[in-house]
C-alpha cells in the first residue's frame, strides 16, 4: 500500500467522525490529530485508532497504533495526518520485509 492511499484512508476516517460531530472542517494532510489545535478530543482520537486498524486489518494488514513503538517515539505519530500515515507506512514497510 502506498502512502498516498494510507493518506486518503485516514482523511476519510478523520472527516467521517468530524461530520459525525457536525464538524465540517477541511482535512488535509496537516490537519492537527493531537495536541494544540487538534480537531479532535482524547475520545475522537481513540474511535479513530480503533477504526484505522479495523480498516487495515480488513484490507489484510496488521498494525498496531498504541504499540509501544508508537507510544515511545520522541515524537508522536498522532500529530498529525501525514506523521500518521507514515508511521502506518513504515510498519507495513517493515512488515513485509520480515515475511
């Protein structure tokens, strides 16, 4: 899977609770997940790490969004929708170069 679509299937989640929430922000790749000026609060952040992995796992793909590589990295993987899709990258990166 390429970044570009890991991108578009986190937008799509991001803006699928938004709306749910009759947010109607425009989501682009520098939208704020976590921390200051986030669109999210803690609870949002958690429906969306629960959606994520049941979307990949779905598309055939494992991934771990509070692992302890996610948790333990300087800096967070959340801040954003571009540091999360590469955080999802890398682990699928990485996932097929072990099989």
């Amino acid at each position: 899977m390429e970044l570009e679509e890991i991108q578009k299937v986190i937008k799509g989640i991001v803006e699928d609770y938004l709306e749910a929430q009759d947010n109607y922000s425009n989501v682009t790749t520098d939208t704020v997940l976590f921390g200051d000026n986030s669109v999210l609060d803690s609870m949002g952040l958690v429906n969306i790490v629960i959606d994520l992995e049941s979307i990949f796992l779905d598309k055939g793909y494992e991934i771990s969004l509070t692992s302890d590589v996610a948790m333990s990295r300087r800096q967070s993987p959340f801040r954003n929708i571009a540091t999360l899709a590469d955080f999802i990258y890398e682990q699928l990166k990485w996932k097929l170069t072990i099989e």
